[in-house]
C-alpha cells in the first residue's frame, strides 16, 4: 500500500520489457529448431589446378560497396552484368578469391556478403571466400545478444572480458552505457558495446541503418534502432533468412592452395605455418596444412550450427566468467589477437621483419611460390616482400588514403596469378596508375640497403618505382627511378640477396 504509483508504474514496465526479451528469445529458439536441422556446412576445396586460368585476388573490403565497385571495375576478371551493379559475373578463364574481413567499415555489409555469397554459389569450383577476423567474430553475436544474456547484471559488470584486450583498456558494458548514455535498450546497448569496443567496429551501429534505409527505400529515421540490432542479432542465426554473414562462413574456409600460390588471411609465419587447433604435430605440407585447417573450421561451424546459444546445462548463463561454453568458441577465437595460442593464420601480419626465410624455405620445398594474403593495411597498393624462392603479397590496401572519408579514396588494385607468376596492376590515392610483374622485373619485393622495400612501379612507362618504409601502421613512400632502385639495390643483388 505504501507503493506510490510511479514506482508500481515503473516496476509495471520494467516487467513488461522483460517479458517481451523472454517472448522474443522463445521466438528465436523456435525459429531455429523450425529450421538450423537443413544447415549443413559444405565440404571446402584446398588445392586447385588452376590450369591456365587466371586467378584474381581481393581482400579486406570491410563493408565499402563503393571501393567494391571500383575493384570490379578495375578486374578483368569480375565484372557487372546489370546496370544495378548487383549481378556478378566471372571470366570465362577466370577465379577469384576474397582474402576475407567483408564487413564492418562501410555501410555496405549485407549488399557485398550477398554479392560474394551469391557469386560462390554461381561457379563453386571457381571462387574461394576465405575466413578473416572480421567475419569469424559474428558468430558471437548469436549468444552474445541472447536476452538472458543482455539482461544479466553480472555480464553487465564483467571486467575479464573480452580476453583478447589488454585489460586496461577494457569496458564494460556498465561503464560503456554510462560513458554514452542509455538508448532504453539493452539490447541496442549491449549490441552497439560489442561493435565498438569488442570488435573495431566503431561507428558500424549508424552505418547498418544506413544501409538498411537504403535496402528499404526509405528515410534512415525511418529505422529504429530495434531494427539496427536485430540485423546484427540475426546476422549469424541458423536458419534465420537475414543471416547474409553465417551464410558467407558456411561458404568460406582458411586457406587454398590454387597451382603454387597459398591463399590465408594473415600470413603464414613460423609461429602458425603448420599449426591445427588440436594438433600437437605440425603439418608441413601446404595442402594437407589447408585441408586440416579447412577440416577444423568446419566441424567448429558445424558445432555451432547445432546450437548456436550459451550451453549452460540449464543454469543461468554467465558469459562473463565461462566464454569458451559455447559451441564454435574454437574458431572464435582463432581471429583474434592472440587466437589459438599465437598460433592463428587469421589474426597475423609480418610486421616490420617480413616473411620468415625458415617458413619460406618450407613452402618452397612443396611447390608454393607465392604466398597472398590481407589483414594488414599497407598504403594504397600492395605490399611484396620477396624471398630467393616465393614471393609474398599482402594486399590490403584499407587505409589508401586516411584525408578521405572512408580512408580509401580512389585507390584500389587488383592482384592478379597467371602463368604462375603475380601480377598487379591499379590506381594509386593520387591518381597515378601502378603496374608491375614479379616474374618480369626482379626489384620488386626487393630490400635496399637502406632498409626499405621496392613495393611496386608505376604505370606511366618513366620507370619510376615506389620504395616504402614502414613505421608501425604508418607506410612512408617515395617514388625512385630505376638507376637509383639499382643503387639501392647493387649490394644486395650482387650477393644475391632478396630476402
């Protein structure tokens, strides 16, 4: 009796809300038993013949459908079939391989997964998604935006998560609600938590409902922010009709061998090269290393699958102290920082040192001349680090240029195998076209005297070539004539040093 309104009122809505998070969560639970029992993940391919085709490369996309665009433009292996830039469509001579890391930097998302996942489909023995970071963390979002779990306060509270950031720079989703203040959601709270301080996603939360305005035709007000994390929600749900993100994993894998190039998302280094999650022995062969891993991530996403939620027995879910209770935890945490024990292919860079002339050699002795990979931006072309006997070729180019609104600018390049040799050809961020062959012109991917590396060479036909330096995320390039490469250069190829 002593209850004043405002408080029963409050109490009233409180329970309400409540109610409707269980309602939505039995929803959910029903719609996946309804049908997650017809997903099944298909069989990955490790080695290709490409026998005379030419295999087209591109990587890191992140959700920019207008750098998309420019890429397919660019290739002369993709190209459009409608005016819509919708429909793609393969060369007949042609593969194509996405180095992964599809969303989360652009309001592109859903459009580009559909694009690639619809493209896999059409010629499935012709195009290869492979598995990054970026991609590998949405499964989390599955349990991660459960309303049990969004709506317990000790989750709300916890400090040792998410494991992989240093923990002074952790936040938790307490303290990120009252940094930014509350929507009145817990769940669009805890979902726009996850992308900016779980995921380096910041900014992705607005960019979705950008995106879902513009599949909707309609005005971006016009899309609550219930909607916004209902697609991330759904982005991974088995069986779910908007989960574009589980759909591209399903379709995706670790590694391919196509002819002598290794195709992975990071980089092959002496900590990762023939490491499986589970394994104590090492496999050195590159394709049977690609097969095994591919073997690995699909029982993990076939696990996941099966039951996608917190397995808890029953017992309330405390994700904040118990995370690796869930199935498909093993792939999750090989993309990110530390995965698998510093053991990941996917979360992994060569730095400043370059490739590891141990690793090399081993690669070399089983046929692989090059290795092609992304997740490290350098500048705005690609990056090749030569060896005496492969070649490696890190290719995201993600921050081309950081004055412009999406750090790309007009810069994109494609890299391109043929004849067992790589190519690449592009535009720079100011315009200038780029243009070299690594079996054609043996300075590229060279180290000077100095310490940098010939990264590449411009198309204009002056000779003039682009020699870099990299300090930390930081790429500083020069361009150089050819009789100052060969200055810079003269020591190294007279002991034929390329390493």
């Amino acid at each position: 009796l002593s209850l004043s309104l405002s408080q029963i009122m409050s109490d009233a809505s409180a329970l309400v809300l409540r109610c409707k998070a269980i309602l939505q969560h039995i929803d959910d639970a029903l719609d996946r038993i309804r049908q997650q029992r017809h997903v099944t993940v298909p069989e990955a391919t490790s080695f290709v013949d490409p026998a005379g085709m030419r295999v087209s490369f591109a990587t890191d996309v992140e959700g920019n459908l207008d750098y998309w665009h420019n890429f397919v433009q660019c290739s002369q292996v993709l190209s459009y079939s409608d005016r819509q830039q919708t429909e793609l469509e393969l060369a007949p001579d042609g593969l194509f391989v996405f180095g992964g890391d599809a969303p989360d930097k652009g309001p592109g998302d859903i459009r580009f997964v559909r694009q690639l996942v619809a493209l896999r489909k059409k010629y499935p023995k012709r195009v290869f998604l492979l598995m990054g970071n970026r991609d590998a963390n949405k499964l989390r979002f599955a349990s991660e935006l459960q309303p049990d779990v969004v709506c317990d306060a000790q989750v709300r509270e916890q400090t040792n998560q998410p494991y992989w950031v240093p923990a002074e720079k952790r936040v938790t989703p307490a303290a990120y609600v009252a940094k930014h203040g509350s929507s009145g959601s817990d769940l669009v709270d805890r979902c726009k938590w996850i992308l900016d301080e779980t995921m380096g996603a910041q900014g992705q939360f607005d960019r979705r409902r950008t995106e879902l305005a513009a599949i909707r035709g309609v005005a971006e007000g016009l899309v609550p922010d219930q909607d916004v994390a209902q697609s991330f929600k759904s982005c991974c749900l088995p069986g779910h009709p908007d989960a574009f993100m589980l759909d591209y994993l399903l379709h995706a894998q670790l590694a391919v061998v196509i002819g002598n190039t290794l195709f992975v998302h990071g980089a092959a280094l002496s900590g990762n090269y023939g490491t499986v999650p589970g394994r104590q022995s090492k496999q050195e062969d590159p394709v049977a290393w690609a097969a095994a891993l591919n073997a690995y991530a699909r029982r993990e996403l076939q696990a996941f699958v099966d039951c996608p939620d917190w397995q808890r027995g029953g017992t309330h879910p405390r994700p904040g102290t118990d995370y690796s209770a869930r199935a498909g935890s093993g792939l999750m945490d090989y993309g990110v920082p530390g995965g698998n024990h510093e053991k990941t292919v996917v979360y992994a860079n060569y730095g400043s040192k370059g490739p590891d002339p141990t690793v090399a050699s081993v690669l070399a002795q089983h046929g692989i001349a090059h290795v092609i990979s992304g997740h490290q931006p350098h500048g705005d072309c690609p990056l090749v680090m030569r060896t005496p006997h492969v070649s490696f070729v890190t290719a995201d180019t993600s921050y081309s240029d950081v004055k412009a609104d999406d750090n790309r600018g007009c810069a994109v390049s494609e890299v391109l195998i043929e004849s067992g040799t790589v190519r690449v050809h592009g535009v720079l961020a100011n315009g200038e076209s780029v243009a070299y062959d690594l079996g054609a012109d043996t300075f590229i991917g060279c180290q000077t005297r100095d310490g940098r590396r010939v990264k590449g060479k411009l198309g204009s036909g002056k000779g003039e070539y682009l020699v870099c330096k990299t300090e930390g995320f930081k790429v500083l390039v020069d361009q150089v004539p050819l009789a100052q490469v060969k200055e810079l250069l003269e020591e190294e190829l007279d002991e034929d040093s390329m390493a």
